[in-house]
C-alpha cells in the first residue's frame, strides 16, 4: 500500500511540476480533460494517496535488529 500510495504522490507532483513549468495538464491531456469522469477520479486517488502518505512521516521506520 505504502508503494501505490508513494507511485500515485509522485505522478501528482510530476503532473504539478507540468503544470507549474508548462501549463500543461497531463493528466487531463491523456482523460479527456479536468472535468472528465476519469481525471477526477485519478485526481482524487493522487489527493487520497497524499492524505496517507502523511501518515509516513509520523511512522517508526523497522530497524533492522541482526545488525550491530
């Protein structure tokens, strides 16, 4: 889950880094669209995936224990 939630955040920034640099919406270029059924659901997952990918930053990261 961490991974998908991680891929869906990049294609986000990817998507504003476009838009910011090129006024270019690639996600609604390939949709049809930002008002398009399918933009705005990969619209929401990306939102979704960054809600949860806050909760990476307050997790424990697994230390590996046979190593010393």
């Amino acid at each position: 889950m961490d991974r998908l939630a991680l891929l869906l955040v990049i294609i986000g920034a990817l998507n504003w880094g476009l838009i910011g640099l090129f006024r270019f919406d690639l996600v609604a270029s390939l949709f049809g669209g930002q008002e398009a059924l399918l933009s705005r659901i990969i619209y929401s997952l990306v939102g979704l995936a960054g809600i949860y990918c806050i909760s990476l930053l307050f997790r424990e990261r697994d230390r590996d224990t046979t190593r010393e």
